[in-house]
C-alpha cells in the first residue's frame, strides 16, 4: 500500500533524503520549508505527480493546518509526518528559531495531524530534534511532548517520537520494513 509521507524541513540534507527515499518507495510525499530559495533543492524527482511541494512557516499553526488538509485532500490520507524543519533551523545563520519557536512548531505540526490520523485509526509522526547544543532546554520540552502525545494518542494507532538525526533513517522506515519495504540505508 502506498503511503502518504508530510515532511517539513524538506531543504535540509535530512529533509531532502527522506523525500527522496520514501519516493523511492513508491509513495506520495508532501514537502514542505520555510525557506522558499532552498525548496524543491536536492528532490530528485521534483516533477513527479507524488510529490506536493509547499512554502510552510510551522510557527503559524493555520498555514500549518491548511497544509496538513491540502494534503489529505490530494493524497487522501496521511501516515507518516516527519517534523524536521527544527534541525534545519538550528542549523541556519538565520537564527529564526528562538526556543519558543522551535516548540511552538512542534506543537502546530503535531496538533494539525491528529485528527486525520486518528480518523483514519493509525499513523507516525516522528519529531526530529535537534543537536543538544542547539537546542537547548526546548530538547526536553520535544521529548516529553512526543512521549505525553504518543501515550495519550496509542490506543488510536498513531505513534509519536522523537527521533535523534543519525538514527532518523533507520527509525522512521524500519518499522514498515518488515516484508514490503527494504530497509534503507543511512544517507
């Protein structure tokens, strides 16, 4: 079954592999970042009718809502977000990320595809977090957050983690790697 892939930070190395692998996959992928030079840089197969891309700044929860609906509307459901946009951030001279923004992301991103998942009684959303340094304190707020949400959203078949970048690949699809998907490797 093709899944339905969300994935925000879609400019980064790390947001660019996972599109491209889950394309690979055969599977229809919504990218999305804030930074709209870099958007569409390092897809692969950026004219692919799979592939949605959008401009999306995740500290405004209505963009982020309208574009978790465009995606259930053209893909029909939706099983995977993975929230990278933090790390691509942590990482920018830009500095556009004050903690308080890097959580409020998290919880726009996390809030907008509850309810489609729980609709359709199963998804992940997996919450890349950024290295400790640049994180700070809200590294603690990303892990109670995934582990407060992933408890309370369980008995509805959805998951909520938080993933660290060098263990991204093989978290994410692993899980669905048992029989119709390959493992993939590490980018």
């Amino acid at each position: 079954m093709q899944k339905t892939w969300f994935v925000t930070g879609a400019a980064s190395r790390l947001g660019a592999d996972i599109v491209n692998a889950a394309l690979a996959q055969g599977d229809f992928v919504v990218a999305t970042d804030g930074d709209a030079s870099s958007l569409g840089c390092g897809l692969s197969q950026a004219d692919d009718h799979r592939l949605f891309v959008l401009l999306l700044d995740v500290a405004d929860g209505r963009a982020v809502t309208a574009a978790l609906d465009a995606a259930v509307e053209r893909f029909g459901r939706l099983d995977v977000v993975v929230h990278a946009e933090p790390l691509r951030q942590a990482g920018s001279a830009l500095g556009r990320w004050p903690e308080t923004e890097l959580v409020r992301g998290l919880f726009n991103v996390t809030r907008a595809a509850l309810p489609a998942m729980r609709a359709q009684h199963g998804g992940r959303i997996h919450h890349i977090v950024p290295p400790a340094k640049a994180a700070g304190a809200s590294l603690f707020s990303i892990a109670g957050f995934c582990a407060a949400v992933g408890a309370d959203v369980v008995a509805d078949g959805v998951s909520v983690t938080a993933v660290e970048p060098c263990e991204a690949h093989a978290r994410i699809f692993a899980e669905w790697a048992q029989g119709e998907d390959e493992v993939l490797e590490e980018a």
